[in-house]
C-alpha cells in the first residue's frame, strides 16, 4: 500500500503543478498590497504573503520549478555520469584520471559550487542545475564504473572483444545494460535530492531568483512573518515534504524490485 499511495501523491502533486495555469484562481506574481496576509478563504483559499500574491497559486507554479530542476538534474547526471563511467570502466589506461577528477568534483559543496555559478552566471534554475549536477555526476560514475568493472571480465564480453567487435557496440549493447536497473535507482534519488537541495539553496537565497516562484523561496520570503502567519511557510513545505519522501519510496521500491538480492532475501 505504501508504493501505492506514494505513486499516487507524486502523481497528484505532478498533475496539479502541470496544470497550475487551469488550476490557479490568480496570478503567482501578481502583487496586491490591499490584500497583503489576508486569511485563507474567498477568493484566496490559502491566504496570501506579505505583497498579497495568491498563496496557492505560487505554491502550484512553485512546484513546477522544483520538480523540472529535479528531473532536469536527474537526467543530466544519469547521461553524462553513464557515458563517464563506461569509458572508465572499461578503459584502464582512462580510468585513473577519470576517477582523480571525480574525486575532485566531490570535493567541492554543491552549496560552494552554487555560490560560484550564481556570482558567474546570476542566480536561474539553469544555475541550480549544473551546481547540483556536477556534485552528482562522480556519484553515477562510480556507480556505473564498478559494474561495467565487474561485467567485462564475463564470458560473453570477452568473447566480443575477442571476435572484433567494435567498442562503441560493446559498450552500447553488452555493457550498458547490466547498469540500466541501478541507474533507474540511482535516478530518483538524484531527483529528490535535486528538489532539496533547490529549495534549500533558494531559501538561503541563492537559487532561483525571487522573481520565479519556488517551494524553496517561498519558505525564504515567508520566514520573516512565521509567527504572524506560519502557513506561508507550511504549505510550500509540506508539499515539499510529500513530493520528495514519494520519490524517495519510489526509488526504494524500484530496487526491491531490479535487485536479484532483495527478491531472493524476500523470498
């Protein structure tokens, strides 16, 4: 039942940020001082902040933003992070100085490296991205890496070396397969830690400007007037909440069920 719900609410809350322009009864960035921390109600069902922008709307509009940031750095991680891999996996003489440079990306903060991008580039989601990402590539490296280690020394992989198979197909059509079941895996913990990690570098102000609303900034702006109003951090946080604790049981769900071991421990 828990996968289920949780498919289910990542689903709704997918659904109801999709359709945010239907669904909002007003614009998210439209200010209206006369209706500045009005209660939930009316024409305003969960109140409005501190400029009397519609709380709902930006929290729909907000989500959004968070979850193509999520899915975004998820897939970029995953395809660079594959490609990386398999060629240190496979290649020894490359493998060395993939990995030291792998090493040195993960010693950098993905709150540093955001720092550094938002003073080059300005704070935007396309920030954000990249910061994420280079702190999550070495981690789909070393994943990818120490299959493709283990899988070329089967049977059926020397065999194509030794018949002349070129590389480019091993690696697309013997190699990359064994890694698809743990990427998936790997996939959606990247896409919710992504949605963290946003919100959190939005909060401290250093994410998506305040300009494009997001769970994370609007928590920020709300922070000022918690004890006044404390729903206007709520409700950007527990959809926060919900979305990444679904996205976190997908992913354990999805190995469960790809891992040989855990079947065979079920059984």
């Amino acid at each position: 039942m828990v996968p289920a719900a949780a498919v289910l609410m990542l689903a709704a809350i997918a659904i109801a940020t999709l359709l945010a322009p239907l669904l909002a009864p007003h614009d998210p960035l439209a200010l209206s001082p006369l209706n500045r921390l009005k209660p939930p109600g009316g024409d305003f069902p969960l109140g409005t902040d501190a400029l009397g922008r519609d709380l709902l709307s930006r929290v729909l509009y907000g989500g959004q933003v968070s979850l193509l940031i999520g899915l975004g750095t998820a897939a970029v991680s995953v395809s660079a992070g594959l490609v990386i891999g398999l060629v240190a996996g496979f290649f020894r003489t490359a493998d060395a100085l993939i990995m030291r440079v792998m090493d040195a990306f993960m010693a950098i903060p993905p709150i540093l490296l955001a720092v550094a991008l938002v003073a080059i580039h300005g704070a935007s989601a396309m920030s954000v991205i990249l910061a994420i990402t280079f702190s999550e590539i070495p981690r789909v490296v070393r994943l990818v890496r120490s299959i493709v280690l283990s899988a070329r020394e089967e049977p059926y992989v020397e065999a194509a070396i030794a018949l002349g198979t070129r590389m480019p197909v091993i690696l697309w059509r013997h190699l990359m397969p064994n890694t698809l079941a743990p990427l998936i895996v790997q996939g959606t913990y990247i896409c919710a830690s992504a949605i963290l990690i946003e919100s959190i570098l939005s909060f401290l102000g250093l994410g998506i400007g305040t300009e494009t609303p997001s769970w994370g900034n609007i928590m920020a702006e709300g922070r000022s007037y918690f004890l006044l109003k404390p729903s206007l951090i709520f409700w950007p946080g527990l959809m926060l909440s919900l979305c990444v604790l679904s996205i976190n049981i997908l992913g354990d769900t999805a190995r469960d069920i790809l891992d040989p071991r855990m079947r065979k421990r079920d059984a």
